[in-house]
C-alpha cells in the first residue's frame, strides 16, 4: 500500500482569526477559502509540503447533530479538548520563541516527555491543541 495523510480537519469558531493564526502565526499558506451558507472552509498547509494540509472547518457545517451537541462541542473547543494536531519543526526552541512572541496560547513550555519526544503546545484561536515536537 502506499497510502498518505491527505488533509486532516479542525474546526474554527472564527474563520479570520483561525486564518491569521494559521497563515501568519504558524506561516502555512492557504490552499482554499470557500465560503458557502454563511461558513467558511480554510484549506491551509506548510510551504513546501503540496500533499499535506489542514482544513479548517465551521463545528456547525454537520446537519446530523443537535444544538445540544453543538453547544457540547464548542464546550469541549474551548476547553481544548475537542479536538488537536501534532505538528514537527527541527528547532523546537525557536519555534517555540517565536509562537511565544506572537502572543499564541501557551499551553506548555518545551518538555522532554516520559515517552520519548520534546514538545510544547498552543492553543489556536477556537482552543484547538496544537503540539509541536522536535524531530530528532
């Protein structure tokens, strides 16, 4: 098999501020804005990396669930417990510097984990974890 990971989602509670933090925070480019019902969806990705990206989607886009679930889901955003994704840069120190300086969530400093990487984490702009680890 030779399979891939495409695009991953997350979702957004504003499209402009996820966009900013996405695109000039984390510098992805953007890939596709597509706006449609009064939502937005935010294709974005590393420079230099066509065959990966992350979509940044509205919670409400899903017509199958209720607003007692949708209300639990912005819940759980917010809390940064919805929903996350593991990013890699080859110097987390300075990465970590200039997300700091950007005035990005800090949710933990640069660690050494008990299972074996380096990592800090951020919260983007809905409470989504962003982790980033060290590529040793």
């Amino acid at each position: 098999m030779d399979i891939t990971i495409h695009s991953s989602f997350l979702p957004h509670t504003d499209p402009d501020a996820s966009l900013a933090f996405y695109r000039d925070t984390l510098g992805f480019e953007v890939r596709n804005d597509v706006g449609y019902g009064g939502m937005r969806w935010i294709t974005v990705g590393p420079v230099g990396q066509p065959g990966t990206s992350i979509v940044l989607h509205p919670p409400a886009a899903n017509p199958g669930i209720t607003d007692s679930e949708r209300q639990t889901i912005l819940e759980l955003m917010a809390k940064g417990s919805y929903f996350g994704v593991n990013l890699a840069t080859s110097d987390l120190d300075a990465t970590f510097a200039q997300l700091e300086a950007s005035d990005a969530e800090v949710v933990q400093e640069p660690t050494e984990q008990p299972y074996g990487v380096r990592d800090c984490a951020f919260r983007d702009p809905a409470g989504n974890m962003i982790r980033i680890q060290e590529v040793r």
